[in-house]
C-alpha cells in the first residue's frame, strides 16, 4: 500500500458540515425527481400506448434546458449560489405541485387521458433546471478545498445515485398503491424539505469580478475553454453520447408493460437498479485511493455499459435485467467520478458555473434527447432492436474516442 492509499480518508468531505447539508438536499431533491420520472413516465404511457409518447416527455425538458443552460452557467458564476440554488428548488416544488393539481383536478372527464399539460410542466422543469443543475455543481465546489474534490465528487454521485435508487422505487410503489395523485403530492413533500435544507448551509459567497464585456462573450468565455482542454473535451463527448445511444431508461415502461409484465411496482425496480448498482461501486470508490489509469478505466467502463445494454435487451428474465442495469449503473458511476473530478480539478474557480453548464448542454441534455431517440427508435425499429443498437453505438462511440483523444486513453491519476 503506497502512502496515499495510507492516508486517505473515505469520509473527509463528509467531515464538513456545511457539505453534509448540501449532500442531504441533494439526495431529496434527486429522490423527488426521480420519483417524479417513474410517475410521469406510467402515467403518460397509461394515456398513449406509445413509447414515442415517452421520448417526447424527455424532448420536452430537453428544448428548454438546452436554451437556457449556457445562461444558468453565466448566473452562476454572476450571483450567489446558495440564492440560485433556493430560488431553483422552489421552482422544482412549484412545477411538482402543478403535477399533482393536474393529476388530482382531471381523473375523469375530457381531460383524464389528456398528456399535454404534463408535458407543459415538464417544460417549465427543464427551464428551472438550467439554473439549478450548474449552481448545484458550483456550490458544491464551493464548500470543499480543492484536495477533497474526488472524494467529494464521489459522495455528491453516490448520494446522487442513492435518489435513483430509492426515487424510482418509491414512486412505482407509490403509484400502484395510491395513484398519481399521492405520488406526485410525495414529490412536492421532498422538494420542499430539500428546499429548508438549504438554509442551513452556512456559505460564503466568492468576491464577484467586475463584469467585463457582454452575456455573450462570457458565455464564449466558458465554451472556448472546454473545446480548449482535450482531456475535457475527450471525456465529455464520451459520456454525451454514450447516454444519448445507450440510454434505456425512457423504454423502461414499454418493457415493463410489455415484454417483463411486471407493473408499475416492476417499473419503479427498474428504474431504481442502475442506481443501486452506482451507489455499491460509489461506496467501494470512496474508500479507495484516487484510482490509476483513470482515462482507460473511463474508457472501459463505458464499453461495459454498451455491452449491459445489448445484454438486457435480450433479456426476458426480470431478475437477470435488474442485474444487468445494476451493473450498468456500476460502471456508469465510475465515469460520472472521474469526468466530475477532471472538470473540477482543471477549470479555475471563476469559471465553475459556466464549464458545469456547457457540461451539462453535453450530458444533462443528452439524457433528455436519448429519452426521444429511445423512443423514436423503438417506434421506428422495434423495441428490442432499438436498443441493441443504442449500446452498439456506445461500443463504436468508446472506439472512436480512444483512437481520436490518445491523450484520454493514457491519463492516469487525475489531480
């Protein structure tokens, strides 16, 4: 064992009370919309029957995010993080609370198989989510000293992760035995715990540099710097598409209805098992050392998801697909770490808000445009089909980048 495996601590950010409060608002919040997904995702496929209907919900809070994403960045780098990030929950608590009086006012009459106002407040989440996502990332930073960044990172991921685990499950529980209505009330309920959790963060804002030049330029400011760092770039052309093909999660419905029958209870295990499977590898990360050969570990680990997801879509036995998403999560977590360590350790403190937000118009959008693509593809090629040729993509998006970004290939111990 070298000196830095002696040494290091698996609990250090933990240590800090501040951060602790931040993790725990964190986790309800992510447990919110999680919970929040899996409800939208049976109640819109409830109505439609169709899967395309399932990737438009994801093309819903996509458009909206990726317009305004770039200007979450600017603000969080402009404003105090700590007000941005509260003036963004209230807003996620207000849209959940749309969710529920929609739900609750039209069971029945004209409007009880209607979509589209689902579809309206989910729009309105992808444009509070613009804000709240890059000055989530930016305080977080914020509370730690640069030497507790991976550790960090990786307590901020598996508690991340601990919400899609408990989230989904709670929700498809949720449903089936209260209805939407219970469910989405639930949600609203989170988000305003994780909402008074913020107060209690004690955060010194950082001295704000007299503004120079237009929203514009400092927008070009934070995207000329991520298209200058290769390693960066690498890494994030990595993670985007690899979720934008690879992704299953949009479909889950269709299979859980359709090929595995197993219900919204079945759902909401779906959903939570690739999250399951990254807060264990979260775990077992934040008690080793800063792992070496970080940039083939990234590049292997998402090749194993493509292959998970060939995997689960020939599978037909509902166990073997919770463990196939399981180890899809596994190794999902170790690249979200890794990218998450390499962008805080190479961007300068300044300048945190906007790269977090052109990371974000990346892999946080490409989330929502893999839940279209999914869905589209499954209309247009089939269910099982489509995504066997998602987590292809992924093998020949990880082969395409190693050969295209040597550097990333032999990036070892990151900071």
């Amino acid at each position: 064992m070298d000196d830095a495996a002696a040494r290091h601590d698996p609990y250090a950010a933990l240590r800090d009370g501040n951060y602790r409060w931040f993790i725990a608002t964190l986790g309800l919040v992510t447990l919110g919309l999680q919970m929040q997904g899996v409800v939208v995702g049976w109640q819109v496929y409830d109505r439609t029957g169709d899967p395309l209907a399932l990737g438009l919900v994801g093309l819903s809070e996509a458009l909206p995010f990726l317009a305004l994403a770039l200007f979450g960045g600017h603000a969080a780098d402009r404003a105090n993080r700590l007000r941005l990030c509260l003036a963004a929950t209230l807003g996620l608590a207000l849209c959940s609370g749309l969710l529920c009086a929609f739900s609750w006012r039209f069971q029945a009459g004209p409007l009880a198989q209607a979509v589209w106002p689902i579809y309206g407040v989910i729009f309105l989440t992808g444009i509070v989510r613009a804000f709240y996502r890059p000055a989530n990332v930016a305080l977080g930073t914020d509370l730690l000293p640069k030497s507790l960044y991976a550790n960090g990172s990786t307590w901020r991921v598996s508690v991340f992760h601990s919400g899609m685990v408990l989230g989904p499950a709670l929700g498809g529980l949720v449903y089936a035995w209260r209805g939407p209505v219970a469910a989405h009330f639930l949600v609203m309920l989170l988000m305003a715990c994780g909402l008074l959790g913020l107060f209690f963060i004690r955060y010194a804002p950082r001295a704000v540099a007299p503004r120079s030049g237009s929203i514009v330029q400092s927008l070009g400011e934070g995207l000329r710097f991520v298209f200058s760092q290769r390693l960066l770039l690498g890494a994030i052309s990595l993670d985007l598409f690899a979720v934008l093909f690879g992704g299953a999660v949009a479909v889950l419905p269709v299979f859980a209805r359709e090929i595995l029958k197993v219900g919204p209870q079945g759902l909401g295990a779906l959903r939570a098992a690739p999250a399951l499977g990254s807060v264990l590898m979260g775990i077992t990360l934040a008690h080793l050392p800063p792992l070496r050969r970080a940039g083939r570990t990234l590049l292997l680990c998402v090749a194993a998801f493509g292959a998970a997801m060939i995997a689960f879509a020939l599978s037909r036995s509902f166990l073997l697909s919770l463990l196939l998403l399981a180890a899809s999560g596994a190794v999902d977590n170790v690249s979200v770490v890794l990218r998450a360590t390499l962008l805080q350790t190479l961007t300068p403190e300044h300048m945190l808000g906007r790269v977090s937000s052109v990371n974000q118009v990346f892999i946080g959008s490409s989330n929502e445009i893999g839940a279209f693509e999914s869905g589209l593809a499954a209309r247009l090629l089939g269910l099982v089909p489509s995504v066997i040729f998602g987590g292809c993509m992924t093998l020949l998006v990880v082969a395409t980048t190693a050969w295209k970004v040597p550097g990333l290939r032999r990036m070892d111990r990151i900071g």
